[in-house]
C-alpha cells in the first residue's frame, strides 16, 4: 500500500504533468510573469465557474480578506463579527486594520458560524460579517444575507476552503458559494481543493464601484500607473501559478466529486458508531470535504491520535484553541467571551486524509484501524 498522506499533492500533479508543464513552458516562453494573457484567462475562467460578475486575483487568501476589508471601507475600531472556530487567518486581518473582532459561536453540527449568535452580537458599531464555510461545508447564507441587509451590514465570504460547494435557497436557486456576500474571498494555497503550487487568492463580487476599488487596493491604490488615489497594497497572482490554476480549474468538480467518494466511504465505515459523529450535511449546502472532520464521543483524542500516527496514519485537529483564546487578541479585552460550543468542538474533532488520490486499499485500512483503536 502505498504511503498515507493527508493531502497528495504530488500524485495529483503527476496525473496531469504533461499539461501543466507545457502551460508552465509557455509562460516562461512568454516572459510574462506578472499580469498578462495567463492571469487574465484563469480570472475570467474562475469567475465563470463562480457564477460572480468580477473577480480580482490576489497573493493569497489573507491578502484577499485583508483588501476586501480595506476597499469596503472598515475603519479603525469598527466592529467585525466572526466565528472563533476557524483558521486564524479569517480574523488575523482584521486586527492587521484595527478592526475590532467580536467571536460567536458556531452551529455544533455543521461548524460554520450561527445566525442566533450573529443577531446578538450586533452593535451599532458592527459593520461587517464574516461567515466561514468551514472544512467544505456552505454557512447559512440566506439567513445571514437577511440579516446584513436589516441591519445595513457587509458580508464577506471566506471561503477559502469550499471552492465549488453549491448552496441552494429556499426558492430554489442555488448558487457557488463566494457568490452570495457583497465580497467573497479564497484561496489557492497548494493543499486546498483548488491549488496552486505555491500561493495565490482570489476576489469576487457582483458589485462594479467595489470590483474597481477591489483592484486598485490590490494594486497601491492605483487605476492609472502612478496615480494613487486610495491606500492601497501589492498583491498579485504570478502569471505561473495562474496558468497551473487555468489547468486545474477544468478538473476541479471531478477533484471534489473524488474527495465526497472518500467522505462517502468513510461515512458507511463509521455508521452506526456510538463514539464516531460524521461530518454533517445541512440541506441548503453540498459538501466538498475540503477536510473531512469527526466528533469524538467518550474518546480520549490524543491517545487515538498517537495510535494512528503509530500506524502511519496522518490525522489532524483543526483548530485546537480558538480565536477569541489567542494571545495575538488580547488587547480587545476577551477574557469574558464565552463560547461553550466552540470549546466543546475543539477538544473533540479531529480529521482524517482527504484528498482526490485516496485508494480503496488505503480507505479500508484508515476505517480498519481507525476502529481498532477501542479493541487495541
């Protein structure tokens, strides 16, 4: 059996190395590195496949929340909200602007933010949402749409691990999710399920003023060269890894259909265990198993996590201490947050290998051994 791994990059790479060399070679044929024909094919090809009206390329998933928030206009001291639960990069940015994060808690069976929990940390200084699609798995975005627009709020998708998860409202239509929220934002970081082979992000909105103010916050404020008008910063998708991008982009429903094949395998695996809660599945969202993430239920985690590192097994806990614990956070005074259910979460997940590579022969042993650990 071939070696584990948590994502498989590699294998992956080597299935369509003909192409991507040959758009790399043409690239570097070309000496366009920065800008050119490359980055604007996979902008106008990724902003088709999201269903957005514009879509700015940037570094990376930071830098895209980071110039999201800066063309929005969020000043110092006005008041994001956001989960807890999720990568620190989602509200690392909006202390980066002296932006003030406000935690609530997230939905215990899907991991994305709560809409209850939003409702109540409402201020009158609150000026943007934040909903994660956390692990591959949509927000409820039709509730939180609702509420942004009663209380005259923006809402920025991070969705920097969802790419090509649909979400479906109550009337029917169904749309990418990234397309929903005045701005959404992803990432190209090479384990996501759309990656580069390095860094780069991506922007989308519908809105043409803040497409423009998205660009030239992306570019030092500028629309004519030397002309600076806004405060601004340098982020730019190199046209390599557009290209790399491009190719992969054609593939990317077949990548996620492979990751939901293994989370399906796991599920039947994992049916009926009384110490075992598999991922959730809402009806307004599809998944795309960006990480596929267990509940343990009476389980002693490290010891499990130890013994399948023992047996060569990858596994990890994403996100162990939360946001609103974080010592880079202290200054805003969160020592009375809070937020039983995301400490509830974080000492229970944990994630097994998902990725487009996975075998039967490596599922099997993963689920075999995965349920030994209570025999062992």
């Amino acid at each position: 059996m071939k070696a584990l791994q948590m994502v498989d990059t590699k294998s992956q790479y080597l299935k369509i190395k003909e192409e991507v060399d040959s758009a790399i070679q043409d690239v570097l044929d070309s000496a366009a590195y920065i800008g050119g024909k490359a980055v604007q094919e996979f902008s106008t090809s990724l902003n088709e496949y999201i269903g957005s009206k514009y879509t700015i390329t940037c570094a990376n998933g930071t830098d895209a929340l980071q110039i999201s928030m800066m063309a929005l206009g969020l000043e110092p001291g006005d008041e994001v909200i956001t989960p807890s639960f999720t990568y620190i990069a989602t509200t690392e940015v909006v202390a980066l602007l002296r932006l003030k994060p406000v935690f609530v808690e997230v939905d215990a069976k899907t991991f994305c933010i709560d809409p209850d929990a939003i409702r109540k940390a409402i201020t009158p200084k609150t000026k943007a949402i934040v909903p994660v699609h956390l692990y591959g798995h949509a927000a409820p975005m039709e509730e939180i749409m609702a509420i942004a627009k009663k209380y005259n709020l923006f809402v920025i998708e991070d969705n920097a691990q969802a790419i090509g998860c649909d979400y479906t409202f109550s009337d029917g239509t169904v749309k990418k999710t990234g397309s929903i929220g005045h701005v959404g934002c992803t990432s190209f970081y090479p384990s996501k399920n759309l990656g580069a082979y390095g860094d780069g992000g991506a922007i989308f909105t519908n809105d043409e003023a803040l497409a423009e103010r998205l660009r030239m916050t992306a570019n030092h404020g500028q629309k004519v060269r030397y002309l600076h008008d806004l405060v601004g910063c340098n982020s730019r998708l190199d046209a390599i890894q557009a290209t790399i991008l491009n190719v992969k982009l054609k593939r990317l429903d077949s990548y996620n259909a492979a990751r939901k094949e293994a989370a399906a395998f796991y599920n039947k695996a994992f049916e009926g265990i009384d110490w075992i809660t598999t991922p959730y599945l809402a009806p307004y969202s599809t998944h795309v198993y960006h990480q596929y993430t267990l509940l343990l239920n009476g389980v002693n985690r490290d010891e499990l996590s130890a013994y399948l590192t023992g047996k060569g097994i990858p596994n990890m806990i994403y996100y162990p201490v939360p946001g609103h614990k974080q010592k880079m956070f202290a200054e805003f005074g969160l020592e009375d947050v809070n937020l039983p259910t995301t400490d509830w979460l974080t000492e229970r997940v944990i994630s097994l290998p998902i990725h487009t590579e996975l075998e039967i022969e490596q599922l099997n042993f993963i689920t075999t051994e995965f349920l030994n650990f209570k025999n062992k």
